[in-house]
C-alpha cells in the first residue's frame, strides 16, 4: 500500500478466551514487534476455509516475523459454543492462536461486515490493511515484506517464534469423518476428512479393514494415493465400466478422485488441484478444468453431480465423455428457485437421488434449506427453508420448519428424506407426501451424513470420529421448537438513495489491467427483492446509487464484487493477475436519519 493511516489496532477481546497458546490469554502488546495478520472468520463458512488454506505459506515462510490470529466470530448458534470452535480448529488443522469471540466483540471493534475479512496490523500496534473475502495471500505476503524491512530499519520488528502452542493430539481410527457409503461386501467406505484418507470399516462400523491413502494432505494418483479432506463418496452403479467404484470429492484438493476398490489404486478423474475462480473456464475436459471444494458426488440424470460448495453451485461429470460443466446455480449465494441457470444455491453439501430417479434432493447448508432438483428440466425447487439468516430446530409444515446448516440427506424406505442436521446435532426427517418435518433422533454431535442399513440408519457423527447405528422410530421425538436469526446487527440506513461504495486499492506493484475491458464486477441484489426501488444488477462500477423503496422497513442487500489486478512491471511480458473476491449479505434496517452511504472494504483502508 502506498501510503497508510494510522488507526491504533483495538484489543483483541472474545468471552470464548484462547486457543492455540497453552493456555495463555493473548494482548495486542505481547504481540508488539510482529506483523500481525488478523483472520476473522467463521468455520461454517466455506470462503473462510478456503482462506484458511491460503495462509499456510504465509504462514510458514514469514514464521519468525508473522502472527496470525484466527478471531472466530460466528453465524450460527452453534458456531458459539466453545466445545464447536476447539474441534473446528481440530477439524481444519489452524495452527495459529484463535481468539473465540461468540458475541462478536472484536468484530463490532474492528466494522468487519462479512466473513472471511483479514485485517493486517503493522509492529507498532496500528492497522495498516484490511481485505474481505478470497484471492489476498499475495498482497498480504507483499505488504508482509514491506513491513519487515520498514521495521527491521527502525528497529521495531521483532524476530523469533509466535505464540503459538500446538494442542496434544487425539489418536483413533476416525478423525471428522464426513460421509459414508455402503459397499457391495456390507463394508463401510467412510471419508475420513481429518486423516485424508479413506477408511473401509468391518459390517459393524468399527473395525478397521483397511486404508485407503496414507494419512498425509496431498493430490498423489496410484497405489499410493493421497487426499486432502476428503467429503462426499458414491458409488458407480453397476455396468458402466469405467475402471473404478466410487468417486469421491476430495474437497481441499479441488478435485474428484476414482478408486478402484479391488486394489485401492486412484485416479484423478476431475478438477486440476487449483480452485476455481471467476473467469475460469466451468465446461470442458474433467482434468483440465479447476473445481472449488466439491463436498458431495451423486449419480443423477446419467451423470456425476457435484454439490460445488465452493461456488454455490451443482457441476456435473460425464463419466463416459470426461467432462465437466456447470448444472445449476450462478455463483450467487442465497436461495433463489427456478430454472437451473437462474437459481441461487449456499454452499451445497450433500446429494441424495430419489428411489424413482426423479428428484436429487440437496442439503443447502448456508441457508439451513432442503432443496430438491427435477429429472430432466433440472428445475430448482425448495421443501424447506427461507434464506441466509433464519435458521433453527423447528418441527411441523414445511413452509415454517426450520434446520440449521445441514450436512447431509439420505433417502429413507418410504420415500421421504432424513436430513443430517449438523448443527442442531440431530436427525430430521421431511415427508414429501404429507409437507411434515419431524425429528428423528437428538444427541447426535455433528451429523454429517446417513446410510441405509437393513431397516436402521447409520449416520456419521463427524464430532464424535464414529459410525452410530441407529432405528428408525416409528415415533417422532418431541423438541421444544426455537428460532434464530443470525447475530449480525442490522445497518441502519436513511430512507430514499444509499451510496453504495466497494473500496478496493490495487496491492502494491499492481494495477487493474484495463486492456481487454473492465477489471472490476459489481452485482447487487436483495431480499426482499422489493427492498431496491432501483440499483440492483450488474455493472462494472464499483460504486452505484441505490433507492429504497417505499414501505419496506428492513431486508438484506446481497452485494458481489471481484476485482482483477496484475503485476505492474513493464519488463514483464506476461504479468501474473490476481482475482480478489467477495460477496456480502448486509442485513439493514430502513430508519429516518440512518446512515446514507454503505462503504464495503474489498481491499484496502476506508
């Protein structure tokens, strides 16, 4: 950055305390002398594991000058329960110290309006940077260097290790596992996420048979494969010969991988190691095209269809031509029916297809909804489940139902669909024929998928590392109903027009390359959709007059916006770009005397 304010860092302050450090309670002065990278996300949130994994180089090249602080701040209820955030900093192997601020303190402290959002803090305590959304390693990496050599001349930087203490591992079979299916022999096949790997477990879904992958993060073909995170598993149907039985997303390695089960070997059947990014070709040859955390696999309509949790949408593989291309979905987050190119989806994370073929029910785990796609028209349609914001555990009609961030949805006997919802910890069932939802079983730690066994479900209990065989009650289990909204509180906003502003400064030795037309993309939208008497839609601009309409007293403004930027050195013929990108669900609430300008920090200072 070319020139920096100084705004003096708040205090890092969470009810949750600390994780990471041995037990020490951190201060913004025991970390004096270090250029200090705060991450504020939420482990809901699939952009901000995507972040997580684009600070590991920073992380480890800068180590004796760079602290990176995790500031968990959550969406969902559950994300505020300490017990959740200690395994998700498990799950999602963070090693850095993370502050766990369930009431959103340290947010409010610092105006962050969205998840991820990385805040940069200069040796002497003041805030120098501060990036919302993907696409920022670099530029952090670059002002990291900078700020070395401005305090190492001054005196100011501080080498030497972090404060970082590393927790005892857990040892077992299963760590975080994330789905299951059933295999021909009566074996399990589980993802085993937190040991990248694949497990085949005994008819009892204990005993070990063996392993598939070697235990250690990597994208490695063969007899010897490797996997990173592995989710989502289907099996291939009989008859089609394609040299392998399931296929699996192997979400953090952006890719679908087959194995063959009758020697273990694998073969990277989709997807490049590299995440998809906007711009980025969605058609074409399967391994030549890049994905974005493909979470769950389902054959549906004679293909693979990926729930794309990455980029809210559903892919899908032709296993016969070896091809890829976009199925549903636009890239927008939030819940819209309608024609498969027109819907919305958020961070799909599980596929189960009906008995008959003709429906692919989708669990839409940001917007807590069960979704469903038809056969043939590939329609989008939405059993339960009314957005971004509400969520909660509450049984009875559809249209008033109401789960929270479900993983996973299995197809029971009698045609109706039991939802793993995840952070309710329990079981749900939706009946189609009757529009009921009920509760099928609770005290259940993070659900995360179910199968089908002889009459009984097994479901994984990903936060307790286990398989839990369970019946089917003929009863539904009584739970005492509530409702949530998300913590966020609303933005205040004046009656009539709202500047909107997207502030973005291209990162040091960088420029937006204007040569083939436009850099910058803003698409604006809301929910209510009569919220925006005008405004809404797409432009290059990345400021835009909005008008309120009349008689609406609250919503939400769904805000994208990306930006490309490109090395700014003339000796180079071939500069490399970079895409920085986020989107925003801004609740607000129409007030007389609120604010009238909206300023969303993409990258930069306001």
């Amino acid at each position: 950055m070319a020139s920096r304010a100084r705004v003096r860092a708040p205090e890092l302050v969470g009810a949750g305390g600390w994780l990471n450090t041995g037990g020490k309670e951190l201060k913004l002065a025991d970390l004096r002398g270090k250029c200090v990278v705060l991450d504020f996300w939420t482990f809901c949130c699939i952009n901000c594991l995507h972040v997580l994994d684009e600070l590991r180089e920073l992380e480890e090249k800068h180590r004796d000058t760079v602290v990176i602080v995790g500031v968990h701040s959550p969406k969902f209820v559950h994300e505020a329960d300490h017990t959740a955030v200690v395994d998700a900093v498990a799950r999602y192997e963070v090693h850095h110290p993370v502050l766990d601020d369930p009431e959103l303190v340290t947010w409010k402290q610092y105006a962050v309006r969205a998840w991820p959002t990385l805040v940069v803090i200069d040796p002497e305590g003041y805030v120098v940077a501060q990036h919302a959304g993907e696409g920022h390693a670099h530029a952090i990496a670059k002002l990291v260097e900078e700020l070395e050599a401005e305090h190492a001349a001054k005196g100011t930087l501080r080498r030497g290790d972090g404060p970082y203490v590393a927790p005892e591992p857990e040892a077992g079979d299963l760590r975080f596992p994330g789905k299951t299916v059933r295999l021909p022999n009566g074996h399990y096949l589980v993802a085993d996420s937190g040991h990248h790997a694949l497990v085949e477990l005994a008819e009892d879904g204990e005993r070990v048979v063996r392993r598939i992958g070697d235990g250690v993060r990597g994208l490695v073909d063969g007899a010897e494969p490797r996997f990173s995170e592995p989710q989502g598993l289907a099996l291939v149907p009989a008859g089609l010969g394609l040299g392998y039985d399931v296929v699996v997303a192997d979400t953090v390695n952006h890719a679908l991988r087959g194995v063959r089960l009758a020697d273990g070997s694998v073969t990277t059947l989709a997807g490049t190691g590299r995440q998809w990014w906007q711009g980025s070709p969605t058609s074409g040859a399967a391994t030549g095209v890049d994905l974005s955390s493909p979470w769950d696999v389902a054959f549906f309509d004679g293909k693979v269809w990926i729930a794309m949790a990455g980029v809210h949408q559903l892919w899908s593989f032709d296993p016969v031509a070896g091809t890829v291309e976009v199925a549903a979905g636009t890239t927008n987050e939030g819940l819209v029916d309608g024609p498969a190119e027109q819907a919305w989806f958020a961070q799909p994370s599980g596929l189960a297809v009906s008995a008959d073929g003709e429906r692919m029910w989708v669990a839409d785990s940001e917007t807590s909804a069960l979704r469903w796609v038809a056969r043939g028209t590939h329609e989008v349609r939405t059993a339960v489940g009314t957005g971004l914001f509400d969520f909660g555990h509450r049984d009875g009609a559809a249209e008033q139902a109401l789960f929270q961030h479900p993983l996973g949805v299995t197809v029971l006997p009698d045609g109706s669909v039991a939802v793993s919802d995840t952070y309710n910890h329990a079981l749900r069932r939706y009946d189609p024929a009757s529009g009921e939802v009920s509760t099928l079983a609770t005290d259940l730690r993070e659900p995360s998928g179910a199968v089908v066994v002889d009459g009984d479900i097994v479901v994984v209990e990903s936060a307790r590392h286990r398989l839990t065989r369970l019946r089917l009650p003929e009863e539904a289990v009584r739970v005492e109903a509530v409702a949530h909204r998300t913590q966020r509180a609303a933005t205040e906003v004046a009656p009539g027009t709202l500047r909107l502003d997207v502030v973005f400064s291209a990162p040091t030795g960088q420029k937006l390359d204007e040569r083939y037309g436009p850099s910058t993309r803003l698409l604006v939208s809301s929910t209510p959709p009569g919220l925006l008497a005008s405004g809404a839609g797409a432009d290059s601009a990345l400021s835009r007059e909005l008008v309120l309409a009349e008689g609406v007293t609250e919503g939400v403004l769904h805000v994208s916006a990306m930006a490309a930027s490109c090395d700014d050195d003339p000796a180079v013929e071939y500069p490399a770009c970079h895409v920085h990108q986020q989107d925003w669900g801004v609740p607000v609430k129409v007030v007389p005397g609120g604010a009238t300008r909206l300023p969303l920090v993409l990258a930069g200072m306001e």
